[in-house]
C-alpha cells in the first residue's frame, strides 16, 4: 500500500536492498516471561499509514504478547526476498508481490490482510479529463519504478481496456515524486496510492480523478507476511504479533486520534502538518475495510483464498506468474482473526 509504500500499493517484487531501518523497541516483557525478539518491516517511509504498529508497540500491546518488536522500513522490492531468508522476520507487503514471490520459490506466506480495498492507484487532476485507461493513452505517467504493485497494477489497468504500458510514456520517480509532478503539471498521472497522493492533491484544492483496479478485477491488498522458516521457528510470536497488531487497528477504527497522536509519537515531524497526517489516516481506514462495509465493522484480517486464485489466474494472463502457484502455497488462514 496506502506512503509511499508502497510502493506500490503494489510490489514485486523482489529485489535488492535499498533502505534503512527505523527501530523502534517496545517495552520488554516481565523479566519471568520470555520474551521473543521480533523485526518488522514496514513501508519504505516512516508515515501515519503505520499507526497501528506504532500504536500496538506504545500501548505495550506486543509486550504482553511477550514480544520485542523492531521496526525497519523498506521498499518491497527489498523486503519480500528478505522475508524469504529470515533476515525479516514479518512485514506489511502487497499480495500481488506474494504471488511472483512464491512462483519464483521465494517461501514466503501471507497471513492477514491490512487492506481489504487494493490500496495502489493512478490519479490524475480531475481537470485533465481522465477517467480510465482509454485517458491515458499517449499520456505521461509518473511511477517510481517498473516494479511492485503499482507496476502490476498498471498492467492490470491498462489491460482492461485492451491496452499495455508501452501505449504509455512512463517517467520514473525514484525519490516518489511523482505525486508532485502531477500536481505541477510535469506529469499528466501518476500512480500512487489512495490513501495518500490524492488526498494530498485535493488538500490544495484541486480535484482528483482516481483510477481504482478494484473497479476491474480485485487484487489482494498489503498484508502481514512471513518467511516460512520464521513460521516454523517463532509461531506463537507470530500469531501475538497479528493478535496484538488488530486490537491496535479496531482502536484507532474506533477513534483515530489515537493512531494519530501514536504516528506522531514515532514520527515527531509529522506532527507539524497534523490535519494533512489526519485525512491520510482517515482515507487508510476507509481502506482497512472492504468496499461497502459499514464503518463501524470490525478491520478482521480476512483472507480469502478463493479471490487469491483468481488473482493468480488474472496474473497469470498478464504473464506475471513465472511458475504455477495456488492459493494453498501462497497463504496462510490459521492467523488472520476473520478468514
């Protein structure tokens, strides 16, 4: 997901090593318990889009899970090969980086889902016209790469009305800057995620248009994923980390004051821009929850391994799926609280 996450919401996948982690330690255990010692990665940016890990970590709720939890940040090109070694122990990662992953051997499992609605989008100036992959062709689109969910989701979007990415002239953003460029107008669109760039848009004014792959086809949003040796070896951490990690979504679903003054606690600078940090984490709770839901339903994880096959065979069209895979290698339904 959501801030850059994303990127992109949306991964793939695969890659080398790029960023550095943010620690972040939670007070340890009673010294009669043990505890386990546990390292997250998150996006690549520290951000408000993280609020129930930091929220679940300042609350002492891993704690009494008997958890130490450090955070990183990393793209998730980075971060799923380093899932795959055990070098991470969990991470938040897009579904459609699982995928390409497990086809090319990487053993990793997705075990819960963060967001319900796929969080990566191409947004545009609502002024320019846009409103689907027809508006695009011929047009300048900025990405901070050709890699993760944003780059399949492209795919998948242009693909849906008979187009590919070469009907496109793709600018790379490696900084991800490209919710800049639209807003100067150096780019006609760019890819983005939900819960950020377009929100960040219309705080200037400026209506946007929004390109969903949810409106075409549903992909598996972000999630908490694990290498399968870190199963095996840290199981009952891992299913505390995920029990722990939801308490902390549904309280800031309830009130998200809480999330955000637990964002600015971790990252004190958000706090200088805290009305923008509060529409961002209003859109990335919105996005917690399935299209249509009520907005007090409970955020539950779910995963649904029937609409992981059909994304794999969506994928698998796009040949974006080196080797066969089902549901069955790429998730794991005994932690998420809803599944």
């Amino acid at each position: 997901m959501p801030t850059r996450r994303s990127r992109s919401f949306f991964t793939t996948l695969v890659v080398a090593v790029l960023a550095a982690g943010c620690g972040t330690s939670v007070t340890p255990a009673p010294s009669s318990t043990a505890v386990t010692k546990l390292t997250v990665g998150l996006g690549y940016i520290p951000s408000v889009q993280f609020a129930q890990f930091y929220r679940a970590d300042q609350a002492g709720y891993y704690a009494a899970e008997g958890l130490a939890v450090t955070f990183q940040n990393e793209i998730d090109a980075n971060l799923v090969p380093k899932l795959g070694a055990g070098a991470v122990d969990l991470g938040l990662s897009d579904g459609t980086s699982v995928i390409p992953a497990v086809s090319q051997a990487i053993p990793i499992k997705y075990l819960a889902t963060i967001y319900r609605q796929f969080p990566s989008i191409v947004f545009a100036k609502a002024s320019s016209g846009i409103t689907d992959a027809d508006g695009l062709v011929g047009k300048k689109l900025g990405i901070p790469g050709k890699y993760g969910s944003s780059w399949i989701m492209l795919q998948a979007l242009m693909a849906s009305k008979g187009h590919t990415v070469s009907d496109l002239t793709v600018v790379e953003y490696p900084d991800f800057g490209q919710g800049a460029a639209v807003t100067q107008g150096a780019v006609d669109a760019a890819t983005g995620f939900v819960n950020n760039e377009p929100v960040q848009l219309e705080l200037t004014g400026e209506k946007a248009s929004v390109l969903r792959i949810d409106d075409v086809t549903p992909l598996p949003g972000p999630g908490i994923v694990s290498g399968t040796a870190t199963l095996t070896a840290k199981r009952d951490a891992v299913a505390g980390f995920i029990r722990a990690t939801f308490k902390a979504m549904n309280e800031i679903a309830r009130d998200p004051a809480v999330g955000l003054d637990a964002a600015i606690k971790a990252v004190p600078e958000l706090g200088k821009e805290r009305a923008k940090q509060a529409a961002i984490l209003d859109a990335t709770i919105a996005a917690w929850r399935p299209t249509g839901a009520a907005a007090n339903a409970p955020v539950t994880g779910a995963v649904d391994p029937a609409a992981w096959d059909k994304t794999v065979e969506f994928m698998t069209s796009l040949k974006l799926v080196p080797k066969p895979v089902t549901s069955g290698d790429l998730v794991d339904t005994s932690f998420a609280p809803g599944s």
